[in-house]
C-alpha cells in the first residue's frame, strides 16, 4: 500500500557507503537513466517496488535512498550483491514470482530488448501491480534522428547489429550462458510498446530520455523538416499515428534510451 514517507531520504552514495562493504555495485545501464527513474519518482509517495532486471543491484540502492521499499528480481539473482534486499529469481519471458497486485511500482530498465515476448512481460507487470499502480520501462530509443539515419544508411542502429555468426563466436568466454544478458535481441521501438501497453491496460503519464544527444543541433534542418512533413497531415491522423510522440523532442532528439513512464488503469482489451 502506497504510504506518505515519514523519513528524510539519504543520498544513493550515502547508501551505498553504510550497507556495501567493498567494491561499488556495478550499473547495468548508463548512469543517466538510473538518474530520470529518481527524478520520476521522487515526488511519489512510498510504496513497495519491483527492480527487475535488478544486476548487481545498482538502482535498487538509488530507490531504496528514496524511502521506496524495494524488492528485486533477476534471471541471475548470484550476482545480486544488496543482501539486506530481497531477491527472488524471475524470467520475464515467463511468469513472475510474486501474487497479484503486489506492488505499487514496478520498474524495468534494461530489460525488454533482452526477450523475445514483450507481451508477456507486460502482462506480467499488469497482474503485480496494484490498481493505479505506475511502470516505468526503458527501451533503447530506435527512433532518434540519428538511428533513424543510420538505418537508412546501414540497414541496422547501433544498439542492434546484426546477431552474425561471427559476431557471436567472438564473445568473451566469460558472457558464456549468459547470452541472455549480453545480446539485444528486440529492438521494440516506442510506437510498438506503446501499443502493447494501452492493450495490456496502461495509460501513458510521459516520455523521457536520458539526456539529450551530443551534437544534436546538427541534425535540426532535418528535424525541422520531418515536423513540418507531417504537419500536413489531418488533425485526425496525426492522433492516429501518435505524430506528436515520435516527432517529440524526446523521442526525435532523444538520447540513447527512452523511458516511459504509464499506470494501470483499464481492464485490458485483449480481455474484452
């Protein structure tokens, strides 16, 4: 149950330093997003959350400095290094295990490129979240001006290269059986995850990018005319296209990763 917090939050480094002994946790994602996932939840009042993927536990100690209490949940939960933090073993290509409406926030970075089912993830996060319950997903952000040129010019975006043969023989030894971790498998852009959300009973709160693209302001002239390229189009199919998220500034002159942040609202339409 979601809960005023009644204590000031410490800082993640001040965290870390009472509860680690040793080395830092390692992140699985860039700095930046764990950073956006604090600024959208800071405001939010306490409640229990899932982490899942969690890695080392990197983001679970940034939310747990925010008075939120935290669970966690890994396809590899060895290598969950916050012992005073419960992790169970979950695969989000299957059913999580938790009981319905076990949560008040759910947050999953790093996390759908790696299966081949987003339906089923999402589905998942639906059942443990309570009603009113709010997602906050990150997925690499295909759509950016500069992915959408190296497409065009390549055939493939940075964070999806073609999965070779010879690609995959030179992986270190050590990602051995962890091939699960280490390759991005789906590259679901936003207009396809935002599809599987509102069938799946989630309503969109906002988009956010981790930080702006270096040298963004090169790619303005081309920006400039995408916008006005579909500003010619009808009121009506620009709503039905979702124009105004994928020309946003967020999504076009997005950084590397989009997050989306949505809440449960409505009974699915898969279920009516």
């Amino acid at each position: 149950m979601i809960q005023e917090k009644t204590s000031s939050p410490k800082s993640a480094a001040g965290f870390l330093r009472e509860n680690m002994t040793g080395e830092a946790l390692m992140p699985m994602a860039h700095e930046a997003i764990y950073s956006r996932v604090e600024q959208i939840l800071a405001n939010k009042p306490a409640g229990t959350l899932l982490d899942v993927p969690a890695g080392e536990g990197a983001l679970a100690a940034r939310l747990l400095a925010l008075g939120l209490d935290v669970k966690c949940c890994d396809l590899y939960p060895e290598i969950f290094r916050l012992p005073q933090v419960e992790i169970k073993r979950g695969d989000l290509s299957k059913a999580l295990p938790y009981a319905d409406s076990s949560f008040d926030f759910v947050v999953c970075v790093e996390g759908l490129e790696h299966i081949e089912n987003p339906h089923q993830a999402v589905r998942e996060f639906r059942r443990i979240l309570r009603e009113r319950g709010q997602l906050i997903i990150s997925i690499r952000n295909t759509l950016n001006i500069e992915e959408r040129i190296k497409w065009l010019l390549f055939g493939y975006t940075s964070h999806f290269k073609p999965l070779s043969r010879e690609y995959l023989d030179s992986l270190n030894d050590d990602l051995a059986g962890l091939e699960d971790v280490a390759l991005h498998i789906n590259s679901i852009p936003y207009s396809e995850l935002r599809y599987i959300l509102e069938k799946h009973g989630f309503e969109i709160l906002g988009l956010h990018r981790d930080k702006p693209k270096k040298n963004s302001w090169a790619y303005f002239p081309i920006v400039a005319f995408i916008r006005i390229l579909n500003g010619f189009q009808s009121r009506g199919r620009r709503r039905e296209r979702w124009s105004e998220e994928l020309q946003s500034d967020e999504v076009l002159l997005g950084g590397n990763t989009l997050l989306i942040h949505a809440v449960k609202c409505t009974e699915p339409t898969s279920a009516k």
